[in-house]
C-alpha cells in the first residue's frame, strides 16, 4: 500500500510540473496567435495594431488584466492539476468576467468594438452584444 501511495503521489507531482511547464512555455517559447494573459503578463499578437484602433488595443488589455484579477490562469492550473477539466462554461463566464473587468474600468464599448472586428464566433458576437447594453 505504501509502494503504491508513493507511485500515486510522484505522478501526480509529475502532473503538477508538467502544468506549470506548460503555463511557463505559453509565457515565454509560443508565439502569440491571440491576446492572452499568460499568467505573467497580457500578450497581444503584432498584428493586432493594423486591424484596431489604440483605444480598442486599451480595451483588449484591459480585458487581459482582468483575467489577471481575477486569477483565471491560476484557477484554471489548479483545476487541471486535480484533473478537472475548466470546460467551456467555465472559460465563457471568464471571459465574461474579463470583459466586465474592462467595462468597469470605461472600455466597454470599444470592447465590443475590438470583438467584433476580430471574431465572428457567435459567443463573441454575444459578449460585445452585452458589452454594447451595458
């Protein structure tokens, strides 16, 4: 029993460090396809500067600190280190979190702005639809 309480521990220690890795290599080796808070800081692709406006790049980081504020990377590491998947729901309702997060502090609109120009995903369509009623 205790051979194999020892073997269920180092796996799962294995598994830890194998998340963190990966939160680590998103910081700093991937390149960038989408603005994300990695954990550490907001990451916005290059590109991003020809198809919107400062104000809406503004928007879109201040979007990114609001998954910094309210921890999601962490959340979301700490629930895959005890095997559970965030799932869409989760990750939906922290977007919507993020995007609140970036209202609350005045770029609602050219939040939604940002969202449309870059997603015709219908979820997306949604949050800027929300964030254009608020």
């Amino acid at each position: 029993m205790h051979i194999a309480t020892n073997i269920i521990c180092w796996l799962w220690a294995g598994w830890v460090a194998f998340n963190l890795l990966m939160v680590v290599l998103a910081a700093t080796v991937l390149p960038v396809h989408q603005a994300h808070f990695d954990g550490f800081r907001a990451r916005l692709p290059t590109r991003l500067s020809s198809l919107l406006t400062a104000e809406e790049i503004t928007a879109v980081i201040s979007h990114e600190h609001g998954h910094r504020h309210h921890l999601h990377v962490w959340i979301n590491l700490a629930l895959r280190c005890l095997f559970l998947n965030p799932g869409a729901a989760r990750r939906r309702r922290q977007e919507i979190e993020a995007d609140d997060f970036a209202a609350a502090n005045g770029h609602g609109r050219n939040m939604a702005s940002a969202l449309r120009k870059l997603s015709r995903h219908p979820d997306d369509i949604s949050r800027a639809e929300r964030l254009e009623r608020m």
